[in-house]
C-alpha cells in the first residue's frame, strides 16, 4: 500500500472501528494490545439497503 507521500509501505495492522472514527492519515493511536503506530488510511465502508453494519477500517503502519 501507498502512504500520503506515494511511498510504498507495509500495512501491520488494521482496525475495524466505528464509523465515525477517523483519524487523519499520519495520526499516532495505540492500539488494543499497548503497540503505538501511525495511520495510513482510512476506509469507510457502508451498505446502503444491506443488513450489515457501516464501520470504518483504519490501516497502520
């Protein structure tokens, strides 16, 4: 995958979260388990008219 900047990177982590959670790319969080990382994208995902949640998945470095 590619960062902001066009460079190419390793995604190890993803995070599937609410929605409305969406850190700007670059962003530091810490997740679950104590590691800290940095955002790399931010994905929204809905279903209009679907019996699936709206959620939002959060790629870190």
């Amino acid at each position: 995958m590619r960062n902001a900047t066009g460079a190419q990177v390793v995604s190890t982590a993803q995070i599937i979260a609410d929605p409305e959670f969406s850190p700007p790319t670059g962003s530091r969080i810490t997740l679950p388990d104590g590691r800290k990382t940095i955002v790399i994208n931010v994905a929204a995902h809905t279903a209009p008219g679907l019996p699936v949640p709206e959620n939002a998945e959060v790629m870190c470095e």
